[in-house]
C-alpha cells in the first residue's frame, strides 16, 4: 500500500509524521502541499472522513489564514467555498494531508495515527 503525503518540507509536524511513516516501513509518496494541492475530490474526501468538520482541513495557525481573515469568513461559508479556496490554496490547508487505501488523515494526532498504522 503506498499511501500519498501531501506535506511543506519546512513544517516541523510533517517531518515528524514522515519520520512516524518511515518507523512503521510504510510506503508513501510526497507531495508538495504548497506547489500541488490536493484537489477538490481529495478535500471532499478528507472532509467526509471528518464528518464535515471544514475547519479541520485548514491550517488555523497559518500566515494565509491569518491574513485573509478566515476566521471570521469561515462559518458563512458554503462547503464548496471552502473547497473551492483550499484546493486553490495549499498554504490554507493542514498539514500533513495524508490520503491512503480505505483512511484519511490531516493534521498528527497520535492516536488516529497509532489506529491506521
């Protein structure tokens, strides 16, 4: 199973979850968050795995987030507004946004983690 990583290569949290993935022998494939982001099926996917929580995909700590004043924008918007912008945006999206065979993760909650691998 190669599992796709969608990942910044100067995010603290990414190397951790690279260096997590590499402990475990798990095959994976990087991709760059920033230059390539995830699209729109692959944010509808990972949204779903949230039970639609759209605030989970973004990077609330984020440069962007702050300045394009998401955090008030962020209830009135519609799921495909968000979507729309995220998938135009990797800097607004969490990371790392890993994508494998029947799972889902965003962000490096250990204990989802420890419960895929």
């Amino acid at each position: 199973m190669t599992v796709k990583v969608y990942e910044y290569n100067r995010c603290g949290t990414c190397k951790k979850a690279l260096k997590f993935l590499d402990g475990k022998k798990v095959k994976y494939k990087t991709i760059p968050i920033r230059e390539t982001p995830p699209s729109k099926a692959e944010l509808k996917k990972m949204l779903k795995a949230y039970d639609g929580e759209i605030k989970r995909l973004f990077n609330t700590s984020g440069q962007d987030y702050r300045a394009m004043g998401i955090k008030d924008k962020i209830k009135d918007m519609t799921e495909n507004q968000a979507i729309d912008l995220l998938s135009k945006n990797g800097n607004l999206i969490k990371r790392p946004f890993v994508l494998g065979s029947g799972f889902c993760l965003v962000g490096l909650k250990q204990d989802e983690w420890d419960q895929v691998f």
